[in-house]
C-alpha cells in the first residue's frame, strides 16, 4: 500500500495531478485546499504527499488522494466514515481549511459545513452527529500549508488529560475549553498558557 509519494510535477488539472515517481507517474486526487497549496509549482518541481490509498469491491480501481500532512490525512479518514460521504464527496468538499471545517463540527455550525461543496442540510447534521467530539486537535489547524499553530498538538493532550483525569471535566467540555481558549488566544505556546487562558474565559465577570 502507497503512504507516501515525493517526485516531480508531470501534469496538473482541476483536482489532480500526475507525479514522477523514480519514472512512474502516479495520478493523485488533490482536495481543493491541498490544490491551493500548490498553485505556484510548476512542472518540474519536486512534491511530495502523504497518501490515502483507497481501493473497494465497489471501486476496483485504486485511487490515491494526496495531503500535505498526516494530520489532513486522519481528518479525511474521520470525514469519509460519515454515512453518507464518499471519498470523491470528501474531495470535493475540503474546500476550506480542515481547522475551519473542524471548528464548525465542534461549534455544531451547519451553516458553515453547508457552504462546503456538495454538502447539503442533511448531510451536514449527519457529519456533526457523527463527528463531533472527535475534532478538538484538528481545530488547531490553520489554512495556508495547514501547518499547526502555534499551540502544539501534545500541548493540547497534555492540557485535555489534566482536565479530564484530574479536575473531573467531561471529555467534550474539555476539548471545547480549550478550542475556545485558542480562539481568544492563538500565541499560547506552553501548558501553563493553556491553563491560564482557559480559567481568564472561565472566570465570573466582575
């Protein structure tokens, strides 16, 4: 099974493009975001993708869908287990940041996963009733390259298995405090910061 591909740009088209690979051309599906990332890459120039290999009964022929990082990948994963999306709607529909698509899961905003391409009424209460909970670290992606924040990933776990196995939070509470503090507050770099964020928003008005 494919996991990673680095070579050369061969071809680009609307949603995917073809990929040198040691002179094999790999044809990748690009959800628009990734595509985005790519735009000044000419022919020639070196890429490289973390791969989601999807092959079925259904759809015999094997289909790889290229990200920038793993953590766009395992999003996918979670965003193809919805019944109903398939990978070529969940292509199509990551067409903003996974940190924007996340967030809107967790602010159970279904106006906003409406707006996402292919998505209607129905299908987005199906994706926050089965995804929600689940994305409070992909809420911490930004747009451009979706690279992390500043807040590291593990400083979040850190933050979340304080909250729930110490001061007795429920698991979705927690996440949603600390996506919250984030919000208000996207420099935090440490533990501590986290904390003292969350408590600033927590703390009764004067």
């Amino acid at each position: 099974m494919i996991g990673y591909l680095k070579g050369n740009l061969l071809k680009k088209e609307e949603e995917r493009i073809l990929l040198l690979v040691n002179q094999v051309g790999y044809e990748v599906l690009l959800p628009a975001i990734v595509m985005e990332s790519i735009q000044a890459k000419a022919v020639g120039d070196e890429l490289s993708f973390y791969i989601y290999y999807h092959q079925t009964d259904r759809q015999p022929k094997p289909l790889l869908i290229g990200f920038n990082s793993e953590i766009e990948k395992e999003f996918f994963q979670y965003f193809i287990s919805v019944e109903a999306i398939g990978v070529m709607k969940a292509v199509k529909a990551m067409n903003v940041s996974v940190g924007e698509i996340a967030d809107a899961i967790e602010s159970e905003d279904a106006g906003k996963l409406k707006s996402l391409k292919g998505i209607g009424a129905r299908t987005s209460h199906k994706i926050i009733a089965t995804l929600r909970g689940k994305m409070a670290k992909f809420a911490l992606i930004q747009g451009e390259g979706q690279k992390e924040k500043s807040v590291a990933e593990d400083v979040a776990e850190q933050v979340l298995d304080v909250l729930v196995s110490q001061l007795g939070h429920k698991s979705a509470d927690a996440k949603q405090l600390i996506t919250d503090a984030i919000k208000r507050n996207s420099n935090i770099s440490t533990p501590e910061e986290l904390f003292d964020e969350i408590y600033r928003g927590n703390a009764p008005s004067a």
